[in-house]
C-alpha cells in the first residue's frame, strides 16, 4: 500500500509541479495537503488527500512554475515522503504489538 500512494505521489508530484503557483496558490495548497497527510493515522486517510490533491491539480493543469515554485514543490514532496515514512513505521510498529496469540 505504502508503495502505491509513494508512485501516485511521485506521479502526482509531476503534475503539481507543473501546476503550481499563480493566483490561488499551488504551492501553499500543496502545502497544506501535505499537513493534511501529516495527521493521518493511516493508508486510507493519506490516499483519500491524495484524491484531493489529485482534484485539486486540475484546476492549475495549465499554469508554467516558476523556477521558486519548482524548488518549493521539492520540499513539498520530501515532507510528504518523510510523513509517509513515519507512517509506515508506525503501522509496522502497530502491526508487530497486536501480533498472533
């Protein structure tokens, strides 16, 4: 599971950096995506931002980055990444408590 949302992220993360900045704010909504994927708990709750980010693409599909939002979009995708990790560490810790009886 980890690895599909790391290869939606990574393809994701192509579209968003092509998308971001301009009026609304790419950069800052992909942002806050990426805290809305910090608090979850589970799999299931970052695939559902995930979702939402992928929406949310769409609507900067056409905007060219500047060479800022590129490297802002980079930090983005790292903070992501290293959520998703702690996350999976977390459900590998959880998994192991909760074993067989």
């Amino acid at each position: 599971m980890l690895k599909r949302i790391v290869v939606v992220l990574a393809g994701l993360g192509f579209v968003s950096v092509s998308a971001c900045g301009g009026g609304d704010s790419p950069v800052k909504a992909m942002n806050d995506f990426a805290d809305k994927i910090c608090k979850c708990e589970n799999q299931e709750c970052a695939m559902a931002v995930v979702g939402e980010m992928a929406k949310a693409g769409e609507k900067f599909k056409d905007y060219k980055p500047t060479e800022d939002d590129i490297k802002a979009m980079a930090d983005v995708q790292k903070k992501i990444a290293d959520c998703q990790a702690k996350m999976a560490t977390k459900g590998a810790e959880g998994a192991g408590e909760g074993g067989a009886e």
